[in-house]
C-alpha cells in the first residue's frame, strides 16, 4: 500500500482505513504538503509503526494513517 500511496505523488486520493479506537475513515488526502510545517520533527519515526503521514483536505491539518488496517484506496 505504501508504494501505491507514494506513486500518487502531489496528487488527492481518498483512503478508507480502521482507526485505533476501531472506527472506520474516509480521508481525502495529500502527499507533498509544506504549508504550517515547522520544522521541528517528530519525537519518533511513524515508519516504524507502519504509519504515514498525509495532510487531510477537509480539516486542513496533517494526519497519521495506519498502512495496516487501510481498506479502500482511490
């Protein structure tokens, strides 16, 4: 999955994945996002926990999704 997500490039595509409380979400999203980024970094590296980080559209703010649990890809 993370190939395929990677091959979007700056492109908007739409995953559907399990969150960790168990709910199911759509997310509209984006690679490649610069905007707001401070530059301080990450207390961890999400690839080791198999997550991406991607900017949600809708809420305009950066998210983690889990490439474990995705369901749908668009």
């Amino acid at each position: 999955m993370k190939e395929q997500i990677l091959s979007k490039g700056n492109k908007i595509f739409s995953v559907t994945f399990i969150k960790k409380d168990g709910s199911t979400r759509r997310m509209v999203a984006r690679l490649g996002v610069r905007k707001g980024v401070k530059g301080v970094g990450m207390s961890f590296s999400p690839s080791e926990k198999n997550l991406m980080v991607v900017f949600d559209m809708h809420k305009r703010a950066f998210r983690m999704v889990n490439l474990e649990t995705i369901v749908e890809l668009k």
